[in-house]
C-alpha cells in the first residue's frame, strides 16, 4: 500500500513509526518501538519505506505535478477480479513517466499484461516482493520490452511478473535524462 500512495498525487504523510510497522500506534506518553528494528521484517519494512522515499526524490514525475489533472492518469482502475490497479504518474516533460502497477490479491501472476502509454522498452525501478525487502524475489530483472498488442484500451502492452500483495514502478528507457 505505501508504493499505491507514493505514487498517487499529492504532498505524502507518513505517521510516526509507520516506516517500521510498529505494532501498537503511537502514543503520546511513550516513544516509539525502535526495538522493533532488531527484528528482520520490521528492518525490511524500513529499507522499503527508504527506498520509496529515494524514489520520491529522485522521480520528478512524483511531485512536479501533483496539483492537476496532467500528472496522473489511470491505466486500469476497475480489475474488480483481479483486484490489480495500474496508473501513470507525469513530470511536465510528457516524456517523463513512471507506471505503477499494484496487487491487491493474494494471487501471483506470471504473465500479468498492462497497456503501457509508449511501444518503448521499460525497466522496473523498484518491486516491493525484492528479496531485500522480504519477499519472494519475483521481480522483473532486465528489460521489459513491450508488445504490439494493446491491452486497458490502450495499444500497446507488457507482461510482468506480480507478487502477491506487490507493487512494481517501471520507467521507459527511451528517456535520455535518465540512467
């Protein structure tokens, strides 16, 4: 859910503690459960949330237009089966992008097709099932290349592999500004 919310428009909020998934929430009288980081899933939890923040920074798709229309655009909000939801997030540069794609099921997929707004290859920036931040490790390594096909009313797409409960970014290479 953190990389949904990285990824949707507007300035991001994150409560105290959130970072490393404390059992009880945060109250006044007491400090946080920093003993908590001694234990591997809530550290794992930490390097995600650091890593979304990286991302946030370096991405100016993320927050240059996070006020308007022109910086989101859904790929597919109603897989009501497979409860999977994608969108696009857009700096000023039209050629600047990212595509999130977000599982909100328990189910993997192989081959999981989303309609991609340019037929150029893709990278995937950052994958919550990696196994550096406790998953499984069903990523989508190298490149991503797209197919003529079109899916999500678009007409061109790609197949990834998608974690269950798993959130991919994925940016074009075609853009020279980035590495």
């Amino acid at each position: 859910y953190y990389t949904f919310m990285i990824g949707h428009p507007g300035k991001k909020l994150l409560f105290m503690g959130g970072e490393f998934g404390p059992f009880m929430e945060w109250r006044y009288y007491e400090e946080l459960e920093w003993k908590l980081l001694l234990y591997p899933k809530h550290s794992m939890l930490r390097e995600y949330v650091r890593a979304l923040n990286g991302l946030y920074r370096r991405e100016k798709s993320l927050w240059e237009v996070d006020d308007c229309y022109d910086g989101f655009e859904w790929i597919d909000a109603d897989n009501k089966s497979g409860n999977v939801l994608s969108f696009v997030r857009k700096s000023r540069d039209k050629e600047d992008f990212l595509i999130f794609v977000c599982n909100f099921s328990p189910v993997a997929y192989e081959e999981f097709q989303v309609g991609i707004p340019r037929f150029t290859d893709y990278i995937e920036l950052l994958n919550s099932d990696g196994t550096l931040f406790g998953g499984s490790g069903m990523i989508n390594e190298g490149v991503v290349k797209p197919l003529a096909n079109g899916a999500n009313g678009r007409n061109f797409s790609i197949k990834l592999k998608l974690a269950p409960y798993g959130a991919i970014v994925l940016r074009p290479l075609f853009n020279k500004n980035k590495k």
